[in-house]
C-alpha cells in the first residue's frame, strides 16, 4: 500500500461504524414503514458532505415496469442517494434500509431495536441484514473524505427500501438514471466475494379436497393430504434441480436453490375433512436460468402430480405466481471490481479472498439488468443469522468490510496525487 492507502486506512473510524449501526437499529424499518430510516440517512450523509438527492418513489409507475415487486402496501417511499466526486469512473455501493420484523420478542435475548455488544458481536434487528453493511459503505466513504483525499472519479451511495419485498427501492433508484462502471452491494456475505447471486420467486398453489363429517373421513377428500402429497413431490423436484449443480462457487451447498414452503393454511375445524388447502412457498433460480424457465419447470410439476392422482387429475390445483419475483445476476469472477475488491481485502486482512455465489437473492439484479452495473455482493455478516431471532454482525467483520471498501474506491474510482 502507498501512502495515501495507508493515510485513509487509519481515517477509518470503527467507534463511529460500530455508533451507527447501532443507531440504525434503533429506527424501525419494516412491514413497509422505512421512512424515518431513510431520513435518517440523508442527513448523515448531508452532514457528511455528499450531494443528496431525495425523492418521493412514484408506485403507480413502478408498477408498470416488468422487473416490478413488491409485497407490503405502500402509501409513500423515499428514494435517497449521495454522491461524492466528480464525473469519471463511477463505483455504486448500495445498501437496504428495510429489515424484516423481529418476531416475538420472547426469543430474542436483547432487545432487538436496541444495539447490544457481547463477546465481539453486535445483536440488533438489521445488524447483518443489511444497516451494518450499509453502514460499512458509508464509512468507507468518510475515511476517504477525511483523509483529505481527491477522487478523480465518482462515488454514488445508494440507500434503498423494500428490498426484502421485491426490490422496489433499488428498481427505482436504477429508473431514476443511477448508473456506473461497477457497483457493490454490502449484503451479509461474511466477507466473501460474490459474483454470482441466486433469484427467487414466491408462488402460491390452492389445493382442492372434498368435506364430509369427520366420522367418515374415508367417504371425503383431505386436502391436507393432497397438500402432503404435492410438498412430497416439491422436495423431489428440489432434489432434482440441485443434483447435477456443478458451479463451483455453489460447491459447499447441497441445496443451493431451495424450494421452501413458508406458509400452509386450510380446514375449517376437527369435525370436517379439510375441503381445500393454500399455501405459500419460495424457490430459488439459478444463476443460468430464466425466471420464466423456473415457473414453467415448477408448474410441469405440479401437473404431473396432478396426472398422477386421481383426485386432483378431475379438481386441478391452481398455481399463482404471487408476492416477490427476484431474476438471478452473474458477473464474471476475474471482473475488474471483482478483483479490486480481492486485492483490497487481501491487503486489509493480509489472507486471501474467497469467492463464493449466494444463495439468497438481493438487489443486484436491478443494478445489472436494470441500470447495466456489473455488481457484486461483498459485506459483513452471515445470512444464516438474518431474519431470526438473535441476529448479530461480528464487529471484526464491520472494520474488515469498511477498510477493504476504503481501498476499493481509491483503486477502482482513482485519485489525484
């Protein structure tokens, strides 16, 4: 490293990272409600010196774009980016401000909209998913402002909502003519590299049964047998989808693209034989496939089972494709952020970096596809961790992601001497 790397590696301010985080979790962001988040950001990065632009997200005009999703009701939307730098190489980082509900709080051991710090780890709702990543990336951009140090390109900071409904923040932030030469999404990614990210689609199928009074069951049809049935036949296709998976960077998952049932609800009391069951499931979509593949492989399936009894072969089960739909995104592994962010990260930790494909599906997709961004994920945290109760981000891993993501944008945007 030369001076000026060195100069802004020891602006990075880890009190402060670790600080904001932690005010990050104090501010609720889900069911839709990511407002005050928002503001949030945009005057932390207005007291940092970026140019701000806020915006009221038009709904009813994302809603006609075909990479449109979301599941939450939303009356308002705030769009925020800031921007350091001037025209030139242009690096995106990007980060959700929405986090899924904590749950019952009786699981959690501490307060999880109040950060808490044991053993190395810091506990919080959106501690991993994703507020530290995201503030990993603005505090990558502080130190670089502190130092003193004169980009010869652009940075663009993204702080984007609805991500874990479908992605429309990010949708509009990209419409709203956000682009570069490579971005970053600080997902939890536990500080690996990851080019390639998985899609996933939300699908809900209606099950058909016959009622009679429980006393002669025999005499009905069960739709939660009909359910059992099909999620048996859901476990196979599973089977079969990941069997013949030979993408390395998939290669420490046995399931790399689940098909998970979330929700199951039917019947009426104990005295009937349940008339109809829906539930509501996720799969995963591979790197190198369609999302329109995905759906078609899946309702050959169902079909199939369908032929294959003889109830549903008369009372067919109905399949709607509802809720979140998420297009996988690939970039190539020798991509020059790729590779930037390897070198920085091996300077930064003095070990090599690992590049692995994820299996959850993010916002890239929109920078890729939409605002033609070559993106990768690369951020603190384990996915594992996210969505639970108890979720925590190690404080190693939030100095690792924002020293690595320093060096980045001095190597990737450049800077006057």
């Amino acid at each position: 490293m030369n001076e000026v790397e060195r100069r802004v590696l020891e602006r990075v301010d880890t009190e402060g990272l670790i600080d904001y985080t932690s005010e990050l979790i104090s501010v609720p962001s889900y069911g839709g409600n990511e407002r005050a988040a928002q503001l949030n950001v945009a005057g932390k990065l207005r007291a940092l010196g970026f140019d701000v632009d806020t915006w009221e997200v038009d709904f009813e005009k994302l809603r006609g774009h075909p990479d449109f999703g979301m599941s939450y009701p939303r009356d308002e939307g705030l769009g925020v980016v800031g921007t350091v730098g001037e025209a030139g190489r242009t690096l995106i980082l990007c980060g959700h401000v929405d986090t899924v509900a904590p749950g019952d709080t009786a699981n959690w051991d501490t307060p999880p909209l109040e950060a808490t710090t044991v053993d190395g780890r810091l506990y919080g709702r959106g501690s991993a998913d994703m507020k530290g990543g995201l503030a990993c990336g603005l505090y990558a951009v502080k130190a670089v402002l502190d130092a003193g140090v004169e980009l010869e390109g652009r940075v663009v900071f993204e702080s984007v909502i609805g991500e874990e409904d479908g992605g429309c923040g990010a949708l509009a932030t990209c419409l709203r003519g956000y682009r570069a030469d490579a971005g970053v999404v600080m997902e939890p990614s536990e500080v690996k590299i990851a080019p390639e990210i998985a899609g996933a689609m939300s699908f809900r199928v209606a099950v058909p049964g016959r009622a009679v009074h429980a006393c002669v069951r025999e005499e009905g049809v069960s739709a939660v047998d009909k359910f059992i049935d099909i999620y048996q036949g859901l476990r196979e296709l599973e089977r079969e989808r990941n069997q013949s998976i030979e993408d390395p960077l998939y290669s420490r998952y046995e399931t790399p693209y689940a098909i998970n049932v979330g929700r199951v609800e039917g019947g009426q009391w104990p005295g009937t034989v349940p008339e109809s069951v829906t539930f509501d499931a996720r799969m995963g979509v591979a790197v190198d496939e369609s999302q329109e593949d995905a759906r078609r492989v899946l309702e050959e399936k169902i079909v199939k089972l369908a032929d294959g009894d003889q109830w549903l072969r008369e009372h067919r089960p109905k399949v709607e494709w509802v809720g979140y739909s998420f297009a996988p995104s690939r970039i190539p592994v020798d991509h020059p952020i790729v590779e930037t962010i390897g070198g920085a990260y091996r300077d930064v930790t003095g070990t090599e970096p690992v590049l692995e494909g994820m299996t959850y599906a993010s916002d890239v997709r929109h920078l890729v596809n939409v605002a033609e961004t070559p993106t990768t994920v690369f951020g603190p945290g384990d996915v594992r961790v996210a969505h639970g109760p108890n979720e925590f981000v190690p404080l190693e891993e939030l100095e690792v992601t924002a020293r690595t993501l320093a060096l980045t944008i001095l190597r990737f945007v450049g800077y006057k001497h």
